[in-house]
C-alpha cells in the first residue's frame, strides 16, 4: 500500500513564475497567486507575509528585498542567527 502524497498550501508572490503554480496544481496543492488577485497585490510585503501567515500557507517569493524588510527582522527574526 502506498502512502498518500502530502499536501501543502501555497501563496505565490506576485513575481512567481505562473508555471510554478500550475505545477503545484496539477500536483494537487492548494496555492493562491498573488498575480491573479487584485485585492492582495497591493498589499505592502509584510501584509503579504500575514496573510500567507494567517491562512497557514507556504510563502514564496522571489523578491531580494524581503532578506532586508526590517518589518520582518521585527516578527521573524535574522535568518542569519
């Protein structure tokens, strides 16, 4: 008997590549891009991080600046420690 394959949930930034999201698709995932929705690609980067957060999904993004957003040093802590 195989086991069942896990499932995760998924937010995509907007700058993710729209391919990743349909491979985590068709993989069964469950994943929300920001790209296709209006109301969260406005939101500022920490907002984003709190919805990912909230809705208890797996943040991705491509952004560099999110290594350096103080807001998150502030929730999160240094990666580096």
């Amino acid at each position: 008997m195989n086991p069942r394959p896990l499932k995760f949930k998924f937010y995509l930034d907007e700058n993710f590549p729209a391919g990743a999201g349909k491979f985590l698709r068709d993989n069964g995932h469950n994943v929300v891009e920001v790209i296709n929705r209006p109301e969260l690609r406005k939101l500022p980067d920490l907002a984003q991080l709190k919805v990912a957060n909230r809705d208890k999904r797996i943040f991705l993004a491509l952004d560099k600046d999110f290594q350096t957003n103080e807001g998150l040093y502030y929730l999160y802590g240094s990666l580096d420690d």
